[in-house]
C-alpha cells in the first residue's frame, strides 16, 4: 500500500498516511493524528527520491 507524506498546516508536523489508490483518488480529507486538523496538504517531495536526506 502507497504512503503518502502530509504535513499539517496547524501544527507544522509532517505524518504518513498508508492510503491505497482507490483511496486516494477519492481525495479524502486527512487528519493529523497529532492536534486532529483536517488542514493538512501532502507533500509530493521525498517519495519517490531515494537520495533523500532526512534532516
Ligand atoms: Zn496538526
């Protein structure tokens, strides 16, 4: 199953989201897991870079 990257927007922390395809072309509304927003955007940077550097 895809994992998707969201940071929240209210608390600024980046989570990840275990969605699969079907689930995720019905644009679901995700909530951070850490203060329960819903205002949340994915971020489409690291997922597919294996050279990524986590800081
Ligand atoms: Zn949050």
């Amino acid at each position: 199953m895809p994992a998707y990257e969201y940071e929240c927007r209210d608390c600024k922390k980046v989570f990840t989201v275990f969605l699969s395809l079907k689930e995720y072309d019905a644009n679901p509304k995700i909530k951070c897991p850490h203060c329960n927003s819903d205002s949340t955007a994915r971020q489409i940077s690291g997922f597919f870079a294996k050279t990524s550097k986590k800081s």
